[in-house]
C-alpha cells in the first residue's frame, strides 16, 4: 500500500533502499533514541529491510518527487506492539533523517499513518510511545492529539541491551474524529 501526504509519499521498503536507510540509520542521534542501535554498515541495512521494514504496515518516507528514504513510520497491530494491546490497537513507530528534523514531516506521517489505522484498518485505539529525554518524540505526540496513558520505568529494552523509562500515550477513533 502507498499512502500519500500534501509533502509525502510513504510507501513499502525495498532491498535498493539500503545505502539510503544506512546514511540515516548510522547517526548515532537516531536509532538509540528511538530504541534501536545504529547501523553498522549497508549490509546491516539491508538485513533490517528484509526481517523489519519489510514487515505489513512499514512504510518508507520520502519526499514526493523522489524516491530515496529519508525516515521510517511503521504501525503494529495487536501483538506485533511493543506494549500490550488488544486486537483492534495499533501502535506508531517513527524516525526521520536529521537533516529532515524540525520541518513538520513526522507530524505529516504520523497523522496520515493514524487516518490510515482508524478509516482503513477500522482500528479502535492508536499508541504511541517515547522514550525518556526524547522531547522530539514527546512533542509529535502532542502536535498528533495524543494523550497521556501511562509510564513504565524499568523496562528491559532488548534491541539496545539496556533499561528505560518509556512514556506511553494513546488517540481513541473518537478523539481522532473530534480533533
């Protein structure tokens, strides 16, 4: 599936998408944030497009006229997240290349993916979670309309080996339809 935004188009990775996930996914200021640990190398690349972003409701951002990645939007359905959800729930995952940060396109995707999730997929509930000290994160949530559900602290986080204090917030249909 191929959705599209008035700046975007997000569409399914492709194995040719590895140099241009790697020349992101290498900045250090990227994947620990978000939870997962920076790419070694376009090999690596390669083999996280073809066992993650390869997975159904993984998208590739780019800009509209071109076709190289510069981010990744992603939704897990029911127990595909990383926090428990029923069935019907969804949860967001995002990152952008930094050379893209503070222009308004994870807002852009997000918002897109959640239309998405509540008039396509008929999904009930949309999470979305950030780790602590990520303000960037934190504030897509809030420009997107989530709200505040619940913090864990303590949570072993197995992709980066380490223990983290993630913020977890949640959209209802209706919130979403009322915004």
């Amino acid at each position: 599936m191929i959705l599209e935004t008035s700046r975007l188009i997000l569409r399914p990775w492709k194995e040719e998408d590895a140099e241009a996930l790697y020349k992101y996914a290498k900045d250090p200021r990227i994947g620990p944030m978000a939870g997962w640990p920076v790419h070694s190398d376009v090999k690596n690349s390669e083999q996280i497009i073809k066992e993650v972003l390869s997975e159904e409701e993984n998208y590739a951002i780019t800009l509209k006229g071109e076709d190289s990645p510069i981010g990744c939007i992603g939704l897990m359905i029911g127990e595909k997240s990383n926090i428990f959800i029923g069935n019907d729930d969804g949860e967001v995952g995002y990152w952008i290349g930094v050379p893209y940060w503070g222009q308004g396109l994870i807002p852009e995707a997000v918002n897109e993916l959640m239309r998405h999730g509540f008039e396509d997929l008929y999904l009930r509930m949309i999470w979305c979670g950030y780790f602590e000290g990520n303000e960037k994160s934190k504030r897509v949530q809030e420009k997107c309309g989530f709200s505040y559900h619940h913090t864990e602290k303590d949570k072993k986080w197995p992709l980066t080996n380490d223990i983290r204090t993630e913020h977890i917030n949640c959209i209802t249909k209706e919130q979403w339809d009322n915004r």
